[in-house]
C-alpha cells in the first residue's frame, strides 16, 4: 500500500513515520528546501498539555476589539477585504462561549496527553535527542490576584489529569533559580510537572531520517499545485515535477491545506494565526533559563534551546501576510528586560513571523472526509508540537483501517 504524505512539517513526517512502521510505502512532498522551517522551526519549543486551552474562549472577542483600537493583545485581528476571514471569524465566535470553550479544551488535552506518551515512546525507540527538557513548564504571574484565577483555571486540565502545583515566589525560584534576582517581580505560578520543552524542527529532522532508513522517500522543493480526483476518489497530486499518484494521501500542509483541498472542492475552515518569534544567543549560561514558561501578564512562552533561547508571542488574524516590524516584538523585548535580564545577547536576536493553522473551534482535524482515500491530520493551531505524534499515530492507524488509541470524535473531519 502506497500513500503520499503532503507536509514536511513535524505533523507531515511524524505521519510518515507512523504509516512506514506500519508497513506502507511512503513518499513525502513539501516545497520548502529543508524540512521543519514552517510553523514547526518558529514554535515556542514548549510541549505543554498544560496549556490546551480553547483560544475561542469568553475572553477572546474582548481581546480582538481591543486590537482594532491599536491595543497590543495577545489575540488580535486585523480587517481586510478577505470573506475567509469573515466567515472563519463568525465559526470562531460561536465557540467563544464558557461550555464551548470548556468541550473543546478537554479535546485537545486528551489528545496532548495522548500525543505526549507517543512522542516520549518514539524518541526513546528510536534514540533521538532533540534537546528535551522534562522538568515542567512555568505559567508565571506577577499579580496574585491574577495567579488565583490562573490556578481555578487550570483546575480543569487537573481534574482531568494533569498535575499541576500552585508555587509562590520562592517555589518558582526553586524550579527555575535563574528567576531568584527578579523575584520580587513575580508574586508566584502555576507549575505544570510533566510538560516539557525541545526542539521541534531538531525532532523533525531526525525523524526523517529514521524515515529514510525506512525507505521513504521525501521530496523537497516540490510545488504542489493541486489534486487529481475521479468522484469519490483521490487519482494523484499535481507538482511542478509532474503527477504523483498512491493509494492512499494524507494532507499535512499546515496553513495550505485549504487551498490544495480547495481544488477537489473541499472547504475546510483552517485560517492563519500569524505568532511572532525570536531566537537570541545566550550570553550567560548561568542566567538562562533551564525550565520554559509562560508570562501570563504579557502572553510571551520562552524556551531554551540548546545554546539559544526562544521566545514567543501573540496570534494575529491577518491572512498569509508573514511580514514582521520592530513594534511586533515589544512584549517580547518587555518580558526579556523584566525575567531574563542578562540571559541572552538581546541584539542578535533572529526573528520570524510563521503561520498556525487556525480552526475556529481549536482542535485539530483528523480523518476521513468525502473522498475515501484521502486523509486529513492538519489545523494544529498552535499546538502543533504537543499534538503531532499523538496526532500523527492517530492518522496512521485510520489509513490502516485500524481504531485509534484514543477517542477522535472531537476531531473527525467536520466540516
């Protein structure tokens, strides 16, 4: 059995993994020139089941008005002749009730959960080092009374479980000491013990390479311009290389699968959420942080990766504009200043805006849709690299023809 993955992202080669170690043969297209440089190489590095939450929530309308008046929120849109926009905007809303919300996170938690055991079991078969650090991620406050709403939040996911503490100034300094100077600028977190953090593109890229010894073929700079169909029947993908064709397809394209679906004629709701990040040089080892975090005051994630330090912010609605300007990263260089002073060399900084596949609801799409030999394990949001491998088992096992490990329902294709 043939099957063409279409996506050289983390979620694109962790499903052709999954599929070749079930035996079928497999071939991967992407037209960037190196693997993991999408959404997957500019992500903050954390794998945090601890922050499933729904972005369509109570809170996000108030958030994206906001925005229209120049205010720097953590969700912003900005207006433009786009009927997408609109009409993925409108499904958005309908979500962003107290129970929606509520269904929706414990969706995607159950698939973090899940997608974490798989990336821990794939990465000790196959030995692979990606700059992992299991020792929790940090959801830090700077206002108690804030950190007392963080903590009745996050009850959910622990009701549900997660483990999570609640720490004080002094018990944050504890798991993460490099924040012992600043601490009394921060009133306390909550602590989530098994998220973890590494290096996706890192990951993505040494996966593939157990993939080639597997016998799959990847493609790289292949332009896929659209899909073959014969009724309810995938027949090939169009390239600038020519036709491809399989028994099976898998779509994997992250913020493109709208349009490569849209000529078979299916309209799925993925939109892109433009987030910004920079990775900086550390300067002093001793001063970087080892455990990734959140500062919830000004929304920015940090990581360390290897001798870098990440950081991450922000999910603007802005169409498939990647462009950045100086001001984009204030929050970033705000929360440097306050948490990490002497950390990195702030001036080096490489930045980036990349493109999550946004679906109105937030959990990700996974099956089966009209035509029945293509497959769909895309809308990842931006929780592509704590869901891929849970994602990507899941997706495999459905071309197999086999049942999932954990219940779909709430990511069937639906639309």
């Amino acid at each position: 059995m043939k099957t063409i993955v279409l996506g050289g992202g983390i979620v694109g080669i962790t499903t052709a993994y999954y599929l070749a170690k079930d035996g079928h043969e497999v071939e991967v297209i992407d037209a960037a020139p190196e693997l993991g440089t999408g959404a997957t190489g500019g992500n903050a590095g954390l794998i945090a089941p601890g922050h499933s939450f729904a972005w369509a929530s109570p809170n996000a309308p108030r958030m994206m008005v906001k925005s229209l008046f120049g205010k720097q929120t953590a969700i912003r849109v900005k207006l433009k002749p786009d009927p997408r926009l609109y009409t993925w905007g409108l499904r958005f809303l309908r979500e962003c009730t107290a129970e929606r919300a509520r269904a929706n996170t414990l969706v995607k938690l159950a698939l973090c959960q899940y997608s974490q055991r798989m990336l821990n079991e794939l990465a000790d078969e196959e030995n692979i080092d990606y700059g992992q650090t299991n020792r929790g991620v940090l959801y830090l406050y700077r206002d108690q009374r804030e950190l007392e709403v963080g903590a009745d939040k996050m009850q959910l996911l622990a009701d549900h479980g997660q483990k999570i503490e609640t720490l004080d100034a002094d018990g944050v300094v504890n798991v993460e000491p490099t924040l012992g100077p600043v601490k009394d600028r921060i009133v306390g977190a909550v602590y989530g013990l098994t998220d973890g953090s590494g290096d996706s593109q890192l990951f993505t890229n040494k996966v593939a390479d157990v993939c080639r010894t597997m016998g799959v073929e990847i493609h790289m700079e292949t332009q896929i311009r659209s899909l073959d169909s014969n009724g309810d029947e995938v027949t090939g993908v169009v390239t600038d290389d020519g036709i491809l064709r399989a028994d099976n397809y898998v779509l994997s394209l992250g913020v493109d699968s709208p349009k490569v679906a849209k000529t078979i004629g299916v309209r799925i709701p993925i939109y892109p959420a433009k987030g910004y990040s920079v990775t900086f040089p550390i300067a002093d080892g001793n001063q970087a942080p080892v455990v990734g975090g959140v500062d919830e005051e000004l929304l920015v994630a940090w990581c360390r990766l290897g001798d870098s330090l990440r950081m991450t912010s922000t999910a603007e609605f802005t169409g498939y504009d990647r462009t950045w300007r100086a001001k984009d990263y204030w929050n970033i260089h705000k929360m440097a200043e306050i948490l990490f002073p002497n950390a990195a060399d702030y001036s080096r900084g490489r930045y980036r805006a990349c493109l999550r596949p946004m679906t109105p609801d937030g959990p990700a799409i996974i099956g089966r849709g009209r035509h029945t030999n293509l497959f769909y394990n895309t809308g990842h949001g931006h929780m592509g690299w704590t869901m891929a491998c849970g994602s990507s088992r899941a997706a495999a096992d459905i071309v197999g023809g086999n049942k999932p490990e954990f219940d779909i329902s709430g990511h069937h294709f639906r639309y």
